[in-house]
C-alpha cells in the first residue's frame, strides 16, 4: 500500500503569504482607481463650461454669473461626487471650481477642489490652466 502524502504547513503558509501580497496590491489598484473616476466627474463638469465661459469673456469683459447671463445655477453643476462647480474671476480671466463632496468620494478627494483658470482672452486665445489640492495620484497627466 502507498502512503500518499499532503502539503506541509509551510507549503500552506507561503501559498496564504504569496495571496495576501497579492490581494494587498490589488486592494491598493482598486482604491486608486476609483479616486480617479470620482475626480474625473469634476473635470467633466468643469470642461461642459469652458466654452460657454469663454465665450462670454470674449464678448463682455468679465466672468458669467450662474443662474443669470444664460447659464444655470451653480447647483445644477453637481454629480454623485461633485458637490458644486462655482465660476468666478481668477487669473486673467474667469476661474471655474468643482468642489468634490465630503462624503460619497474616496476619503483623501474628501472637499478638494479642481480649479481651471482662463488665460488669454479679451481679443486672444483663450487657454485653460488646470490646478487642484487633491493628491497627485488621481490627477490626470495633464493637471499634474
């Protein structure tokens, strides 16, 4: 009769050490990944109102008032993870805000902000500047 053998404990706790690595980095992926797509509903509401800003610079000289001058109130700007996206002067010209919610958002995009801020204008080429407080991890690579 054969005597088969199982795995020894040390087999079963290198296979349960290797697992835990693993899940550690994937958990780590997850968490980054999830903060850049809550971040990215900020820059897809602040982007919808580049051009409508922009536009009214150039004719008029100054910044556009949300809820009047034909663009709806600053509360209507909001998503699952962007409380508020606020227009006001900044730069040489207007300065757009979205202010991320202090709850429903990773923990450390908790009330930070994305900021695009006008340059040019008034006769020129109008360009847009990107800043924010939020880590450097969720950004994307042109912001950073």
């Amino acid at each position: 009769m054969k005597h088969t053998r199982g795995f020894t404990l040390i087999e079963l706790m290198i296979v349960v050490a290797i697992i835990a690595i693993l899940s550690s980095i994937a958990i780590t992926v997850y968490t980054n990944s999830t903060g850049k797509a809550q971040l990215s509903e900020a820059f897809s509401l602040a982007d919808g109102l580049k051009t409508n800003v922009g536009e009214y610079y150039t004719q008029t000289g100054s910044c556009p008032t949300p809820g009047a001058n034909g663009l709806p109130a600053g509360a209507s700007y909001s998503g699952n993870y962007v409380a508020s996206v606020n227009i006001a002067p900044g730069g040489a010209g207007c300065a757009i805000t979205a202010l991320m919610r202090s709850h429903t958002v990773a923990p450390r995009l908790q009330g930070k902000q994305v900021t695009l801020t006008m340059a040019g204008g008034m006769g020129g080429a109008i360009s847009w500047q990107c800043s924010s407080d939020a880590d450097p991890i969720y950004l994307p690579q042109t912001c950073k």
